[in-house]
C-alpha cells in the first residue's frame, strides 16, 4: 500500500534525501499548480464509500463528479448529500484545490517532515480570519513530484481528519486515483475511501455542465 502510493506519486528519486526548500509557500503551490502542463481540464465521477466507527454506526455511500479548469477551479459536487455528512464536501474541495489555500489562509512552509520513509515539504495553513473551529491545516507535498499526499485539518475542540492520496496515470497526466480519510471529531469518528472511475480530459468542465455519464 506504501509503496504503491509512493509510486504513484511520481516520485522521480529514489533518494530518502530531499532537495532544497523552495523559497516560500507560494513557491510550493506555485510548482503543485504546474503539475500536469498540458491539462487543461477534467471531469470524472468519485465514490466514496464512509464507515461510522462511533453510533449511530452508518455507512453512507456518496456519488459526485470531481471537475478541474486551469488555472485554479476545482469542485466535487455530490449528488445526495444527507446532512450529518456535508463537511465532507468542503474537505475535498480543500485537499483538491491548492489555488486556492492562499485566498483565505496565511499558508508557511513548516520546514520537512517523514512521511511513510519519504521526505515531505510540511505547510501549515491558519485562517486569515480567526477560526473558532479550525485551529490550522497541514498539508504534506512530495518535493520531487510535488504531489500533495496527506493533509491534516486539526480542530480547536482537538479533533482531527487525515486525508492521504494516490495518484494514476491518465495518458501523460497524474491524476487522483484514490483517497483515505480518517475522521476523529467530537462525537464522530468515522473512516471514508473514495475511488475515481475513468476521466474525460481537456472537455468542458464545470458544475454548470454537470453530466453523469
């Protein structure tokens, strides 16, 4: 499971050493942006199975279709979404849009961290308008792909969620194959895993054109 999340993420050394920090945090989402040159646009349905650990013990199962237009639009938009479960809408727009963590987040490189053996640059995000909720964010990016592999949000009544991520190859483009959440909230703890069916690149994407195939 390590090792193919690790390969999925196109990590192009084989080094546990990893290069120089870029020069800010703005570099890091500038270089995570550049992935994917000739990518203009996608769409592709998600699943996302989740699993109550804590009462009333349900295990809801969400359909939605993920978009992306360069530069900097990304939304998953789900179908049902039942009410006990509408965060997690907002958790995947977070860990798939990068563009947009500095809009209304102070973003700082954290300095390095290991993740699963591998070297990993460490961003914290904070509010730019105090959070009585969310105390900050950390997100952990591959620096020789710069592929974003895990994000932490870490909440002010000392709850968590962890997302980590797996990449495929969609012709010349990596793209999201796979994601694992583990949720750890007041009153909650729940784990969700989502899968991604086939994408359609380069077309028309947008909520506005939503179709499901």
């Amino acid at each position: 499971m390590i090792h193919a999340i690790l390969a999925a993420a196109v990590a192009t050394s084989a080094s546990p050493t990893a290069p120089p920090l870029p020069p800010s945090a703005h570099a890091v989402i500038a270089k995570m942006l550049e992935r994917n040159p000739s990518l203009q646009s996608y769409k592709a349905r998600v699943h996302v199975d989740v699993r109550m650990l804590s009462f009333p013990f349900l295990a809801p199962k969400l359909d939605g279709t993920s978009y992306y237009r360069r530069p900097d639009t990304y939304e998953v938009v789900f179908d049902r979404m039942p009410g006990y479960a509408k965060g997690f809408q907002r958790i995947f727009n977070d860990v798939g849009d990068p563009g947009a963590w500095e809009k209304d987040q102070n973003v700082a490189i954290d300095g390095t961290a290991t993740l699963w053996g591998h070297p990993m640059i460490v961003l914290r995000m904070t509010k730019k308008i105090h959070s009585t909720i969310l105390d900050h964010t950390l997100a952990y990016v591959d620096p020789f792909s710069y592929a974003l592999m895990e994000m932490e949000w870490d909440y002010t009544s000392g709850g968590k969620i962890v997302m980590n991520q797996k990449y495929q190859q969609e012709g010349s483009n990596w793209v999201l194959a796979a994601q694992h959440a583990d949720i750890d909230i007041p009153h909650i703890r729940a784990v969700a895993d989502a899968s991604y069916d086939t994408y359609q690149t380069n077309v028309a994407a947008g909520s506005e054109q939503q179709t499901n195939p």
